[in-house]
C-alpha cells in the first residue's frame, strides 16, 4: 500500500547569550570545566531566586518574529514540575498556557536530495508554526560506570522550544524546515546553531497513514539527531521500516527512537509511558511578563533580512540562478560580503548590476569558496575585503589580466591580503593586448610547429588548441586569450588559402 | 541593668555613650542563651564567635566614632537572632528540618546581608516549624521551643523561635518570616511586637521558600520603633528578586510621631467570632478604644471574604511548597538516605528528611496541581485570592487602618492541637487573609488574660503603608505599658 507521513518537529534552540536565563552565570558551557560557571540560582539552593534575562526574551521575541509568530504582550512563567538530577529545582520554569510567540510559519525550500541534481530542482513549502517559547535547559548526566555525575554548566541556559502543526511531508521536507531554522537563529545571532554541539536539537515526531486517510497513525518520536543528515536519514529510514510492517499487517508501536548514526538504523529507547503529569502553575518568583509596543519595536526594527527574502531579493535584482542564490544567503557574512562586492563592481548608479553579479557571484562560490574550503577559513577571517575581490574582477574586465592570471593573484591575495593591482605590477603579470606584438608571437609558434600546423589545416582540428596552448606558452600566460585565437586562427585560414 | 532586655534604641544610646561595649552586651545575650537556651530551645544554633568578633569590630568603630558610625551602621553591635529558614553564610542553616541538619550556606539572605552590612552582631539561628510550616513550633525537627511565659505552652509559629527569643530577652531583636502569620502570632502569643512587611517590600533572596507568593521577611522586637529601625535596613529593592518592589526605603523611625488623630480605624466583624478567648476579644477592644482616645476614628467595616481565607491559603500555599521543596532531592545538598536506584534514594531521602507536616502540604500541593484537579482547586482559588485583595482595597479607601485580634486565643499548651492540622490551622484564622492581600500589618501586645498569658492585636495597614501601621503601633506604645512586661524565667 502506498502510505503519506505526517510530521511534526519540536525544535530546542540553545541561546548564545552571554548570561544564563535567570542568572548571571556565564552561558558558554561548551568545554568549560564542570560546575565552574554556577551560582545559587541555577544549582537550585535553598533560597535562591531567578530573575529574568532580557536580552534572552528578545532573543525569543526575534525568532517569533522571522517565524512570522503573533507575540504575546501579555504572558507569564510557569513551573514543570518533575524529577531528574539534572533539573536542580524539581522544576523547570518554561511556558504552557501562553507561548511568548504563537501561530507563524515559515516559508522553506524544499530539494530532492536523493535525486542527485539537487541544485536547482525544488519547491517552496509553507509550515506552520504552532509556538515558540522560553524556558531554561537543564544540566548534563554523565556516566562511568555504576556511578554517575552531574555538571550544571548548562543548567539556566536559555531555550527557545519551537514547535509546528504536523505539516512536514517527508524527509527531505524536514531537512529543508530545520536547516532554514538554523540558518534563521544564525542571521539572528540567536544562537550557534550546531546540531553537532547540541546548540540545535530537533526531535521529530511522525506517523505513517494510508494515502488520501484523514486520521493519524500511531506516532513515534525520534531523538539524539545530531545532524540535518541524521534528521534526514532516520525519518527515510522509519518511513521504509514502519511502511514495511504495515503491509504486513503489522501494529506501529508508540515509542521514543534514536539514531544510530554508524549503523543507519533507529533504535528503541523508550516504551510508551504513561502521561507525564507535570503539574504546571504560574511561576511565584516572577512578574508577568509585559512586552509593550516600545519594546516590541525597537526589537523588529533591528530584525535583519533573513535567508529566504535574501534568496529572492538576490534572484530578482541580481538575476541569480536559485543555487547561487541559496549558497550565497545560507551565511548572512558571505551575503553581505558578496553585496559589497557587487556593490564595489557598480557603483552607486547600479550600472551593469546583473552582469556584476554574475562574475561576483562566481568569484565567491568559485574561487573565494575553494580557497576557504582548501584552508578552513571562515568568512570573517578572509584578508581579501570586497571591494579588493572587486578590485581584481575589474583588472579582469578591463583585460589587464586574463582569467588564468587572476586566479593565480587571487591565490596571492587570499594568503597576503594583497590588492590585485600590486601583485599585478610586482610580478609583470599585465595582459597583452597588442595585436602587432601577439600576431609576432602567433608567427613564430606556426614557424616552430609545421608539422602540427599542417595537420591541422589538414583536418586535425584537435590541434587548433595545441596551438593556442604553444601562443599562451609564450607569452608566459599574459598574452590576451581571445585575441590569440583570433590570430592564430586568422593565420591558419591564411596558410590554408596559400 | 539587664543589658538583654535592652531595644535596639536603648542599646543604641548606650552604645553611641559609651556606657556600654557591643563585646559586653554580647556576651550578656550569650550567657543569657547559655543558661536559658536548654530550657526554650529557642536558639537552634549559636554563633558565639562570629558574634563575638562582630562585636569587636563595632567596638572598635564606635571607639573611634562614637554615635556617628549609627549613621551608616544604624545597627552596629546590637545582637540580633535569624530565623533560621534565612540563609547565612557559613553558619548552619536547617530549616527546621532533618535533610537540611548539616546544610551551611556558601552565601546570605539579601536581609543577613544588610544587617551585617549595618554593623549587626549574628547572634545565632532561632528555631523554627519546618520549612515555616506549622504555627506552634512543634513541628520542628530539633523540638518545640517553649513559651517563655509559661513553659508548658507553645511561642507560637513558625518564627517561635525569633519570638521566644526576643520575649525571653536573649537578644535584641530578630528576623522571622511570615507566610500565612508566622511573624504576627508568635509575637502575640510571646507578647512582643511582630512586623509582617507588605509583600515585595524586603527581599526573599536566600529566604527558604515556603509558598513564594506569601512569604514575607519580617521583624520580631520589643516595641515598634525597633521594628522601624530594622525595617529601614532590610528593607529595599533588591536585584536578585524580581518581586521585590522598587520602592524608596522611607524613615520609618522618624516618622513614629505618636500622633494619630484623625486616623480612620476599621474594625472588621468577620475577626469576632463565637468561639474566641472571651478574654482575647475584651482587651483588643480594649485597645481599640486605647485609640480611640488618641484621637483615632473607629468605624465597623466588613471583610466577607475573611471566611474564605483558610481554604485558599491551604490550596496556594501548598501548591507553590510542593514546587518549592522538590529541590531536597539529595543530589547537591542536604541529607542523603540511599537506595536501591534514583527513585528509591528520592523516596527514602524525602521519607526521612521530612516531618509529617511538611509531607501533608506537599501531598496537599501536589493534588492541588494535579491534571483534572488544577482548574477546580488552584485557579478557582487564586480567583478568591484576587476577590479578598479587592476587598481589602475597597477596605482601605475608607480606612487607614483595620485593627483585629492576632489570634484567636492566646498561647495553647504543647500538644494541645499537635494531632488536629485543622484545629492548628484555625490558629492562624486572623492572620493569613493578609498574606493573601499581600498588605502589611503589625501584631503588639494589648493585654493578658486570667492566666497571664500576653495578648495580641494586630494592625494592618494597606500594602506598602508601613508608615502607617508603625506610628499607630508606637502611639498605642507610648500609651501603654503592655509590651514593657516581661516573663519572669
């Protein structure tokens, strides 16, 4: 039988604020010595108190917002009660009835990965987003043996818990949903995003029913991905696996997965249990929280332009291909440096801009993105600054240089932060454009080629680049490459009609 | 002279003179703990060399400066006791409780804090119900402390230990906490002057939370104007509790003008029940006319809602505790039982470290907030709690004032009521309606009855007028000699 998945994602956002969410502990846990970065408050001491993080709440408030969320104006804490050592109070303070940011959506990209032509064959898809709120992580367990320790690092670590109505159609759906939410919460600054560290952690839940049925089946949830792939690769997996039992008749059990990533296959973790009673009620340690339209405001007037209307704006006024738009606004830097290049190409009147685009736009994914995936470096830690990659496309354009040329300077540039220009005049790598001096050079290589000459006037049209190679050669590469070879050319159809 | 029996004013002066060192006025608290401690267990730990190192330190301050170093230090080596649910660094802190016996905090309440800074000497921490539970002492896990008035009886709760204390002269003054009446009933059944701030006016930081949305620090003396002059240190915003107001701290104690007239007192009908001490009634209204003849007005008023009161402190308060005390789970602190795997250490450690009251209120909270039991118990509740505060206010837009009993009796015999919560519960009839208003009121002695035994009358004022309820309560001082009486130990 022919089945349709219906899934759900629950998103937990880990903030990379610099305080904890109602302390002021340090918030980077990542590597920190355990129990260093703690206080009374959030190892849960008789007495202790949480006071709010502001800049925590906008945090939440921005992602609300690039979700397309409405945002609560008036809401509150409440406490989730329930027992782990990891959770030092007994409780977490979290949101229930009233989710700071509340019934958005987000617009995504799907692709077929699987197809292997992934670039440019996908849609967009609209997901709903049921609520984003605010509560505070727990603690880490770690084991050795019959013992087991805790670290409360990451105990008061702001979350955004996000979650959607069931509206992800497959696997390649959720990618798509979870790696647009990461690109979000990194345009924001809202968080690391890497699933790798945990800074980003989606747990799926999903359940298979016959195609065109309207009620659910029974629902699994998936959890420990700690990658998009992961993500990808357990849901295609519980797809095939529950697909597989239904045809033969059998139940889908309600359980908790994980991922064995080494194996490929999902793991049992969790039998279905019984409804947890969390017995939530309004946080006493805290006032309501009140975000008044001052507030709200500063906050939307320092949303950036986030991926998608990046994405669009770039095939619209650049006129991009939808691949080079997407790698372009996956990082906000390398959008923002690739702007500034194209921007440094045009000037302020905007002349030839889609022209500049194009070369701007395969001088970073071409060159400046092999030089950075050869080397390791980040955007930010590139010496090369726009206006110098614009700098050399223009030595480029103007034919001072050829292209072989420039990407040998730009190699120069990218170790030396070098301007084009410099490196250009220091090593006499300027572009001969002369026609007189370039139809001496074609002679000459005719003269000290006959044989190949001959052969090629005699049909070997291979040879015509053998050529062209030989002209370069002598030239030392400087010799204008179009010129060349309408020389060159010229000359054979000369000797031809000799 | 007995230097213990002196107020923090008196002591001030003889201080600020010269006529007395803060080492010997410690040192006489500290014998008067030593030789009268094992009969009250009022003090639960003592912290006689810190003390005495505070003290030296005052002393040498006020060598230098004489009365001026008050300016800054308004406290400065006067001996004072802390109820021992407040957090003090490096000195003991149980609560009142088994898994909590060998707790010393790493840092001090944002109030221990202040007093120190004020110069205050830390005589110790004074015995309490556990976790502020309970309205008689006896619900402590190092035993009932005893009314110095009569041994056999109760101090009343849970700050009895802070009540006891400060009645027996074993110190100054003390800090306590008020919940539901844990500062205002112990002081009347103690015959001293209680304190219960209004809600947000002193920091709960490093207060042990007992039910976060009525607890209150508040201050036990021997007559107003100490009461005054300890809040004017504790009180305040504090940044680390983000209920606690941004209001000015005011000059309490200058303001203490022994002037009311034309004060408008309410006397509510509801706080005069069949039922009642008939001895307890006469001398509140006794005192009623006390202030009457000062020139205050008395106008009978109704608080309805008064009936209601219990029934909606028992469903907030316990369901906030059962949150609260979910952290005693011995993984970082307190008391350790072990068992065979997580869960059983959970209940054996929670099984032993907790007294049966305590274990009420949790399995009380617990059912409160439970799903299908939520919306009939804890919402409908606060719903309540929202109609008494109203009530109060429309209360207060016609008087400054509303004058009631503390109590309905005065101090019961130990085990009298040990074995019947409800009956205990009643205790605190008159007091928790406040808590739940989150308003401020004063409890000062007003009278005895046939056995001796001090009664109290209680003052409440509307929230964040301490002003008020304090220069009442000093005027009635100033006119009476109720609160100059002392037990004869």
């Amino acid at each position: 039988m022919e089945y349709e998945v219906v899934i759900g994602m629950e998103t937990h956002v880990e903030q990379s604020t610099h305080s904890k969410m109602f302390c002021s502990c340090s918030a980077s846990f990542f590597g920190a010595e355990p129990n260093t970065n703690v206080c009374p408050t959030c190892l849960g001491m008789p007495g202790a108190l949480p006071v709010i993080n502001q800049r925590a709440v906008e945090f939440c408030i921005m992602v609300g917002l690039a979700l397309n969320c409405k945002i609560a104006r008036h809401t509150f804490w409440e406490r989730k009660s329930y027992w782990y050592p990891d959770l030092p109070k007994g409780y977490q303070i979290s949101q229930y009835q009233c989710p700071l940011c509340y019934d958005g959506y987000i617009d995504v990209d799907v692709r077929d990965l699987s197809s292997g032509n992934w670039t440019e064959t996908h849609y967009r898809k609209r997901i709903r987003i049921r609520r984003a709120h605010l509560e505070e992580d727990t603690g880490k367990l770690a084991h050795a043996g019959n013992v087991s320790f805790v670290d409360y690092n990451r105990s008061g670590v702001p979350l955004i818990e996000i979650v959607t109505e069931p509206d992800i159609a497959s696997a390649d759906e959720a990618y798509a949903y979870l790696s647009a939410l990461r690109d979000i919460v990194r345009y924001l600054g809202v968080s690391s995003g890497d699933m790798e560290k945990g800074a980003l952690r989606g747990e799926p839940n999903m359940s298979l029913r016959p195609k065109g049925s309207d009620t659910f089946g029974t629902k699994v949830e998936i959890k420990n991905l700690n990658s998009l792939r992961a993500v990808r690769d357990s849901i295609a997996y519980e797809i095939k696996r529950q697909s597989r039992l239904l045809d033969e008749g059998d139940q889908i059990r309600q359980v908790t997965l994980g991922w064995d990533d080494a194996r490929g296959v999902t793991v049992i973790q969790r039998e279905k249990e019984e409804a947890h009673d969390y017995r939530y009620f309004p946080e006493p340690d805290l006032p309501p929280l009140v975000i008044d339209d001052t507030w709200l405001e500063a906050i939307r007037a320092r949303m950036p332009e986030l991926p998608l209307a990046k994405n669009d704006r770039f095939m619209r006024d650049f006129g991009l291909s939808g691949y080079d738009a997407m790698v372009l606004t996956k990082d906000r830097a390398t959008a923002e440096y690739f702007e500034k290049v194209v921007a440094a190409l045009c000037g302020e009147k905007n002349q030839g801009l889609q022209a500049a685009a194009k070369s701007a736009a395969n001088w970073v994914t071409g060159e400046l993105f092999r030089l950075m995936g050869a080397t390791g470096a980040g955007i930010e830690h590139v010496k090369v600054d726009p206006a110098q990659l614009a700098g050399l496309i223009q030595l480029v354009d103007n034919k001072t240089i050829n292209i072989n040329t420039a990407r040998q300077v730009f190699e120069e540039m990218f170790a030396s932060g070098r301007d084009a220009g410099a490196i250009v005049e220091a090593k006499g790598l300027a572009q001969v454009n002369d026609e007189a001096t370039l139809s001496k050079v074609v002679e000459e290589v005719l003269d000290a080629n006959p044989q190949q000459a001959q052969a090629y006037l005699a049909g070997n049209e291979k040879l015509f680049q053998f050529l062209v190679g030989q002209t370069m050669k002598r030239t030392k590469g400087k010799g204008n490459p179009q010129v060349l070879q309408g020389l060159l050319k010229a000359a054979l159809d000369k000797r031809r009609s000799q | 002279m007995n230097l213990c029996a002196l107020t923090i004013h008196e002591a001030r002066a003889s201080l600020g003179a010269g006529h007395v060192t803060a080492t010997a006025l410690t040192r006489a608290c500290l014998t008067r703990i030593h030789a009268l401690n094992p009969r009250l267990n009022a003090f639960l730990t003592v912290n006689a060399d810190e003390a005495l190192q505070q003290a030296a330190a005052a002393d040498e301050r006020l060598r230098r400066e004489g009365a001026a170093a008050f300016n800054d230090q308004p406290l400065l080596g006067v001996p004072l006791g802390i109820k021992d649910v407040l957090s003090t660094r490096g000195l003991r802190t149980t609560a009142g409780s088994r898994i909590l016996e060998h707790y010393t905090p790493a840092w001090d309440a944002t109030c221990v804090a202040r007093l120190r800074a004020a110069g205050a000497v830390l005589l110790g921490k004074t015995n309490t119900d556990e976790f502020a539970m309970g309205s008689s002492t006896e619900n402590s896990a190092f035993g009932v402390t005893r009314n110095p008035w009569d041994e056999a009886r109760v101090p009343g709760g849970s700050s009895g230990g802070s009540a006891a204390a400060v009645a027996a002269d074993l110190c100054c003054a003390a800090l306590g906490s008020d919940t539901g009446g844990s500062v205002r009933q112990p002081a009347a059944l103690c015959g001293i002057t209680g304190l219960k701030n209004s809600y947000g006016r002193v920091s709960r930081y490093g207060l042990i939370a007992y039910a976060s949305s009525l607890d209150s620090v508040g201050v036990l003396a021997k007559d107003a104007r100490d009461a005054a002059i300890m809040l004017e240190v504790i009180a305040g915003h504090d940044p680390h509790d983000s209920t606690s107001a941004a209001r000015p701290v005011e000059g309490w104690e200058q303001a203490l003008n022994g002037d009311i007239r034309g004060l408008r007192i309410g006397v509510p009908r509801e706080y005069f029940i069949p039922g009642m001490q008939p001895e307890v009634t006469e001398a509140v209204r006794a005192g009623i006319e006390t202030l009457r003849s000062l020139g205050a007005s008395v106008i009978d008023i109704s608080l309805p809602s008064t009936t209601l009161a219990l029934p909606v402190y028992y469903l907030i308060a316990t369901a906030e505790a059962s949150a609260n005390l979910a952290r005693f789970d011995s993984v970082r602190y307190g008391l350790r039982v072990p068992g065979a795997d997580l869960v059983d250490t959970y209940r054996k450690t929670r099984g032993a470290g907790f007294g049966a009251e305590v274990k009420r209120r949790i399995m009380l909270g617990t059912y409160a907030l439970s799903a299908g039991y939520y919306d009939a118990y804890y919402v409908r509740a606060q719903k309540v709690r929202t109609l008494i505060k109203q009530e109060f206010e429309r209360a207060f837009a016609q008087v400054d004032l509303i004058v009631a009993p503390t109590s309905p009796t005065t101090a019961f015999k130990i085990g009298e009521k040990a074995d019947d919560p409800i009956q205990m519960y009643l205790s605190d009839i008159f007091t928790l309606t406040m808590n739940l208003a989150g308003i401020c009121g004063v409890s000062i002695p007003c009278g005895f009855d046939t056995a001796g035994l001090p009664i109290g009358m209680q003052l409440m004022g509307a929230a964040f007028d301490e002003k008020t309820v304090l220069r009442a309560a000093d005027a009635f001082q100033r006119n009476t000699e109720w609160h100059l009486r002392k037990p004869a130990l």
